[in-house]
C-alpha cells in the first residue's frame, strides 16, 4: 500500500496531538501535582507513536516509544515530577514535532535526537518505582468495561461548549430514571461537581423502552454530543473533547472549499440573469417565477452552508500561544500569566492562517517590551507576576482579537522625541494620540528598543502585523497607559470569500465598499462644510470628518455625467480615523462574493479585490483602509 | 525554440499586423465583452471582465501593439474579438492582485489575460511538411527579419512566419503583458 497520500493526513493530526502535548505540559509545569496532564500526555504520545508506526517513519515512532516510557514511569509512579523533568519533556516534544516534519518530507536521517534519546532513557530508569504504587485512578479514565451489571451500557458525551456539565449530566440520569433502573453510574454523581468532570459518563439502564427511545428521550434534556448504546467502545480521547467533542469530521483540502466558494460566485451570478430572465417571461408562463424563486432559495443556503464550512475555530491558531509566551518569558526571566477568552469564536480559515504570524509578533512584544521584570513590578506594588490576555470577540460584522498586557505601557514622550529626531513627526507636536502613536511604531524600522533582543526589535513587528492586517482588509487600534499596560486591538471580516457591501454609483460606474467599516450615510449639503488640512470636510455631531471625492480620486469621465445634485456622503469608520466619501447614489446593499483580480500597474491603492455584479459585469471593491 | 517551428498557431490581426500565437497559449476566444474601468491603470488596460465567474483583466490589443485605433469608432467596445491568453503558472507571492485568499486556489493556478483582436484570421500547423507555412526564428534574416513590421518592437517577436505568401509574426506574449500587468501585491 502506498502510504504516502497519507502523510498530509499523519502530519495534520500528529500536530493537532502535539498541540495538545504542549498545552498538557503547560498545565503540568503550572502545577505539578496534578495527576491529570500525565495520563493526556501519554495517550497523545502513545498515538503519534503508532501513527508514525504505520507510516513506517522508525524514528519518530522510536523518540516517541521512549518518551512514552518516561511517561509510563511518571504516571506509575503518581507522584509531581521534577522542573527537570518537565523541561525535558519540552524538549522532547519539540524533537518530536521536528522529526514528524521531517518524516513526511522524506528527511527523516537528517534527525539527530541521540542525546535526546539517551537522556529520555536516564530519565526512565531514575524514576522506575519498583513498586508502583495504586494511586487513585483519575475518574475519567474509568473504562466501559469496569460498569459490569446488568441492563444495557449507555454511554454519553455532552457537547464541550455546553455550561454546567455536571447539573446537564444529573438531569439525563435522572431522565434515565424515569425509563427504568439506572446503576453503575461512573463516575459517581458527586464527580459531576468537580472542575475537571469533562462531560463524558456512562451508566448501566435496565428498561424496556428500545434503544431509539432511549436515546430520543436522554437527547431531550438537551446538550448531548454523543450517546452510544451497548456498545464497549472506549469514550472518546480527551483530545477529541478538546476538539469541542465532534467526532463526525473529516478533513477537506482547503482549495476544495475555495473552488466551491468560486462555483457558488458563479451560481449567484447566473441567478441574478434568471431573476431577470424570469421577470420578463412570466406573463407567458408564470411557472418561471416559482422555479426562478426556489433557485435563489437554493443557491442562498448552499451558499450559507459553503461560508459555514470555511468557517474555523480560532483555537487552532490559538493554541500554540501558551507555550510560545512561556518559551519568551523564561528566556527573559519574566513571570507571566497568559490567558486566552473566546477561543470558540470563529473565523473564515483563509483570514485565521493569515493572522499567526502577526499575532506571534504583538505577544512577543508584550513579553518583551510590555511585561516588567519581577523585580520592577514589586517596586511598582504591581503583582510579580505579569498577565496577558488575548481575546477573540465578535463584534458586527467583525471579529477584534485583542492583544493585552498589564506592563509598563508604551512611553509615549520617549517615542515622540525620537519620532521628532527622525523627523517623522513635526517638531511642534506636543503630544501623540493613540492614533499617532500607532503610525510612528507602525513605520517600518522604527524602533525603540534599547538594544534589539533576540525576541524583538519592536518596530519591525508592528510594521509586519499593520501590514498584514490590512491585506486582509482588517485594522488595528492600540491603547496604552503609562504603568497600566498596552492593548492592541485587531478588526478582522469574518469572511473573505463574501461580504454585505454598498454598491455606491460613481458615474456610471458601479463600487462596492464593504459594510464592515461603513457607520453611516449622510447627504451632501445637509451638514455644516468646513476644511481639514486642505480638505473638504464636513462636520458631524461636533467632529471634523475629511472628504474623499470618488469621482475626483478615480478619475471618472466628467463629460460622460455630470454629478447630481445631491451626493450622498459614506462615512467610512475604521478606529479612530473618519473618513466621509462623496458618491454620486446608493444603488443597493447586497452580499458579494470577494475575488481576487490581476491588478495592472499603476493600479490606484484603494481597491481589496473586485466583484461580479448580478448581471454578470465586474465592479471593483473600494478598501476602507486604504481610503482613510 | 525549435518546438515553435512545430506548433500549432492562431492567427489574427490587430490593426494592420497580422500576429500569431500558440493554440497552447489560447484558452479561448470570446467575443468583445464590456469591460469595467480600474483606475489609475494605464490606457492599454482595457478593464476587468468576467469569464464564467473568473475576473481577467484585459488589455487592448492594438495599444499594446502602438496599431492605429480600430475604425468602428463608437462602437468598438462590441466589434472584434477577445482572446484569453494563459500566460503560465502563477506563483505564490508573485500572484498579482488585489484583494484576499479567496481565490487562492485560482491564483496557484493558470495565469490568464484577455487581450483584444480585430479579426482571428487562421489556424495554422506548421512544421509538418506544408509547404506554403514556414517559419523562421527571429533574427534568421533572409525573408525580410523584423523589416516588414513597421512600429513594431523586435523584442516582442518570437518569431516571423510566411502563410501563402503573407508575412505574420508570432508574438512572445510572456514579454509583451508581462510587464503591463505586473504588479506586486506590496505596492498596493
């Protein structure tokens, strides 16, 4: 059998078990006693081992043959391991995650983990018990098998996302109840208390009711991910709760997804020629209409759905930042406590595997520049531990995934005289607003670390992180305070693919601009005129608001139409900065399918893409970031 | 260039030029659609049009061949004909643009560009023993070399042929767009 059209497939869930890997020596190393991470972190390495197996790739399945008896040893032996220990097992997981890589690329001698192997062995052997000694087996690890009895075996797994688990779970046995006999509940209900009750449990139930009822009946309560009657099938791997529980996946190239996003743009387009079609052939046959009207149905929810299935959690970028925060702050000798909210929160995958690397540089930053040392935050009464959270929220018609720390904040004097040296800012300003601040750091090679550390040079990540945002027609918005702390603030679309957008005539040409950033409309005219550095602006509940002339900036043919009389004014909000645009009419607000087109040089700068309109012309999509 | 002088062209006019291109080369052949405007593109880039839901940028033909505008006046936007040309693999990076991933897929793929011809004249093999089609490399001399092209520059010439006694070219069509089209995405 030929095994290579499954290295992809080997190489995608070995990291999702060694994401999971990192994330469980995490909690380990944070504390130590707990008896949980050591059974997660064998079944992890104990499947990368047999993957790799059966992918005959010998020595990642031998590195983690010998991690898994360390593991083995650590669990036997129940007691906390050593800070040693617990580094070792860092790097052995990334001696691991290099040698999976290398694996699938064909490279696996080029691998030199002896040392490594060698120490894991050591290690082994110091902490072989002779004895070991029967610590209480974790409740969860409770197999099928041990709820001997009568009556039949129901297994459940709620959903992950779904709040207090435990009174969820003593509802559905108490549903059970009242179908018939319900013993070996395991584990005991007082479990279903704990913290760590991870919403898997199985009973034995004598009824007379048939399975479909049953499982009808313990569904109703409400959150079930999963019931499974009779069967003795292990529950579900803690990843795969991790995972948020859904079992019913499977993995789908990406350019699968975007040639279906291209197909469905296609359908719409055809759609609105139907629509049309069928207005004017109606009165010779009105059944036209009908199948023009289940047509769009169709197409709307196919397209709904394909939007749906692009759509990803945002832990899976998230989840390798606890261990990178980690890594930065030992090497500096700072503490901190890193927090990650809305983890569930989802984003359309091409916008998530673009944010990493920017979001990389803004949690270096903050390690580095934000967070105190420990000895400076005492002086300050501050905690000696530093926190940093990164949150993801849906907002609108966007998401903001915010960046916080609580350290010293951003000396804004300091930046300011540089930024004066420089001649980057006009030496009679007196002070930065966020605003300012966020463009001077955001220049690319400004820095103002004292010494560029290995970790950051500053100004180069900024610079990196604003730029990629933007390509993905995104912003970002900084807030800090001297002593308290500094926050960065990113505005993503959900979706690339599709958009509400305002279709603005200019002309007689047709613009799109995405209603992400659009906070309203007024009418040219009906709001007090003023200047602003040179510009038109108008002046909108007591705020200047500068004034971009569509026809003037895109160079519209003026002998082809003359404006009318009253232009309607878009006023495009990104952050702080406003920005009104005069148009010559409103045509419609509608979804548009984004797309990408070869921009010819000489290209102005303010477009994010085009579109295809509903009778099948293209119409060109205006980025708000590139218009303020 | 020796598979040149074994393949299979379409010849067409701009103007009073008669070019060829290899039927590799050609997705297809439309008529003229209407294009949409991008501003700030020079005046050889016709605009954006929609080939079944892909956007192509097209650019004029006789413009970027310095011909003489087409005589039909105001009706040019609806006479002659559109060619889609492929002009190869995009590279990732390279993939011209603006706008998001969501065509990520396509940007890896084919590279295509519309260009607009008067009239698409022939279909031609030549290299297979028909005697009246030859083909000769640029630079090859006897038959006239780059002298019956009037305007035209040489660079932009992969090769000269002769089809029943009518001198056509055959054009590098890599390095007349290219340079029309390429824009990085850092730019914007």
């Amino acid at each position: 059998m030929d095994l290579s059209q499954y290295a992809e497939l080997f190489l995608a869930e070995s990291r999702e078990h060694l994401s999971a890997c990192n994330q469980l020596l995490l909690a380990w190393e944070r504390n130590p006693a707990s008896p949980e991470p050591v059974g997660g972190l064998f079944r992890s390495v104990h499947t990368v081992k047999g993957m790799a197996a059966t992918m005959g790739y010998a020595r990642v399945a031998d590195l983690a043959h010998r991690m898994e008896n360390l593991l083995d040893q650590l669990r036997r032996a129940g007691r906390p391991p050593g800070d040693a220990i617990i580094q070792l097992l860092f790097r052995a997981t990334d001696a691991l995650e290099k040698a999976v890589a290398l694996a699938v690329t064909g490279r696996e001698r080029d691998l030199d983990i002896a040392e490594l192997l060698a120490e894991l062995d050591r290690a082994a052997a110091r902490d072989a018990a002779p004895s070991p000694p029967p610590a209480a087996a974790p409740l969860a690890a409770a197999s099928p098998a041990d709820i001997a009895g009568s009556g039949r075996l129901v297994q459940i797994t709620l959903r992950a996302e779904a709040p207090l688990k435990g009174g969820r779970a003593l509802l559905i046995v108490r549903k059970a109840q009242s179908l018939g006999t319900v013993h070996n509940l395991t584990p005991a209900s007082p479990a279903f208390e704990t913290e760590d009750f991870d919403g898997r449990f199985a009973f034995r139930l004598e009824t007379s009711a048939d399975a479909a009822a049953i499982e009808q009946a313990l569904r109703g309560v409400g959150d079930v991910e999963r019931i499974v009657l009779d069967e003795d099938e292990a529950p579900a791997p803690r990843l795969e709760a991790a995972a948020g529980g859904r079992t019913r996946h499977i993995r789908v190239d990406l350019r699968r997804l975007d040639a279906l996003m291209d197909l469905i743009g296609e359908l719409v387009t055809a759609r609105g020629r139907l629509n049309e079609l069928a207005a004017r052939w109606s009165s010779r046959d009105p059944a036209i209409d009908d199948v023009a009207i289940q047509i769009s149905r169709l197409s709307s929810e196919l397209q709904a759905e394909i939007i749906q299935a692009r759509m990803t959690p945002v832990w899976q970028v998230f989840d390798r930042f606890p261990r990178l925060v980690r890594d930065v702050a030992r090497q500096l000798g700072k503490q901190v406590a890193f927090r990650v909210e809305g983890k569930e929160i989802e984003l359309d995958r091409a916008i998530l595997d673009e944010i990493g690397d920017p979001l990389v540089h803004l949690l270096r930053n903050a390690v580095d520049h934000g967070i105190e040392t420990p000895a400076e935050r005492r002086k300050r009464h501050k905690n000696p531990e530093g926190e940093i959270v990164l949150a993801a929220v849906r907002e609108r018609a966007s998401v903001a995934i915010r960046i916080s720390d609580d350290g010293r904040g951003i000396d804004r004097a300091r930046i300011l005289q540089k930024a004066q040296r420089e001649g980057v800012v006009s030496p009679h300003v007196e002070a930065l607003s966020d605003d300012q601040l966020l463009r001077v750091l955001a220049r690319s090679g400004f820095s103002t670390a004292d010494a560029v550390t290995s970790v950051s040079g500053r100004g180069v990540g900024i610079d990196v992180a604003m730029t990629r945002i933007r390509a993905l027609g995104g912003s970002i918005e900084i807030r800090t305070e001297p002593g308290a702390g500094t926050t960065f603030v990113l505005r993503l679309p959900v979706t690339l693919a599709i958009v509400r957008a305002l279709i603005a005539a200019v002309g007689a040409e047709r613009y799109a601009l995405p209603l992400t950033y659009v906070a309203e409309t007024v009418e040219f005219g009906a709001t007090a005129m003023t200047t602003m550095e040179g510009r038109d602006a108008i002046v909108l509940r007591d705020r200047v608001v500068p004034l971009v002339d569509l026809r003037k900036l895109l160079g519209t043919n003026e002998a082809a139409s003359s404006p009318p009389q009253r232009r309607p004014i878009i006023v495009l909000e990104m952050g702080e900065r406003r920005t009104g645009i005069v148009v010559d009419g409103m045509v419609s607000q509608q979804e548009i399918v984004v797309k990408a087109f070869e921009a010819p040089r000489g290209t102005l700068p303010v477009f994010s893409g085009a579109t295809i309109m509903g009778d099948g012309v293209p119409a060109l999509i205006l980025d708000a970031a590139g218009l303020l | 260039m020796s598979d040149a002088t074994r393949a299979r062209l379409l010849v067409f006019r701009v103007g009073t030029l008669v070019c060829a291109a290899e039927v590799d080369q050609v997705r297809e052949i439309l008529p003229r659609l209407p294009t949409t405007r991008i501003p700030g593109a020079p005046p050889v880039v016709a605009g954006l049009v929609n080939v079944r839901g892909r956007l192509v940028t097209v650019v004029e033909g006789w413009r970027a061949l310095k011909q003489e505008a087409p005589a039909t006046g105001e009706g040019v936007a609806n006479s002659g004909s559109m060619l889609v040309l492929n002009l190869g693999q995009t590279t990732p990076g390279s993939a011209g643009g603006a706008g998001g991933g969501a065509d990520q897929a396509q940007e890896q793929g084919d590279r295509l560009v519309g260009f607009t011809v008067d009239e698409v004249m022939d279909m031609l093999t030549v290299g297979t023993g028909a005697a009246e089609t030859t083909v000769q490399e640029r630079g090859g001399g006897d038959d006239g070399g780059d002298g019956g092209l009037p305007g035209l520059d040489p660079t932009l010439v992969r090769a000269v042929g002769r089809s029943h006694g009518a001198l056509f070219v055959i054009l590098d069509l890599a390095a007349l767009l290219g340079p029309i089209l390429l824009q990085g995405r850092g730019e914007q």
